[in-house]
C-alpha cells in the first residue's frame, strides 16, 4: 500500500512539474521576444489534453534552463 501511495504521489509532482516548467518557459519565451514569440499559453486542464496532441519540447527546454542559470547564478555568487 505504502509504495502505490508514494507512486501516486511522484506522478502528482511530476505532471505539476512538468506544468510549471512549460509555464515558466512560455513566459520566459514571450518576455524575451518582446511579444514576437506567438504561442498560446494553456492553462492546466488544457495542456494535459493538447500535450498528447503536440510537443512542447522548446517551452520545457526554456523552462529547465531558465532555473538552472538561476540556481548557477546564486551558487556562484554566493
């Protein structure tokens, strides 16, 4: 019971996650272009559904690198 509870919740997190990550590059996507980056900005319900009908594979990419400049960032300026 206790690993079918744990493997509930990792799968929770992961799509949460992977949510935010291509939230995160979206936004970052359209600052950075100053608006010229066309892309519609689904909200969750809608990117679970259209993530299986097309890739988002920039988006996330952005969204991974986007935190890990953050995370070098403060490390080396700590």
């Amino acid at each position: 019971m206790g690993i079918l509870l744990e493997f509930i919740t990792s799968l929770l997190v992961a799509i949460a996650f992977d949510f935010f990550l291509y939230l995160t590059g979206t936004v970052v996507l359209k600052v950075t272009s100053f608006g010229l980056y066309k892309s519609k900005v689904y909200s969750y319900s809608e990117f679970t559904v259209s993530k299986l009908n097309s890739s988002f594979f920039i988006q996330h990419l952005v969204g991974v690198l986007f935190y890990v400049i953050i995370i070098v960032a403060i490390s080396w300026l700590y």
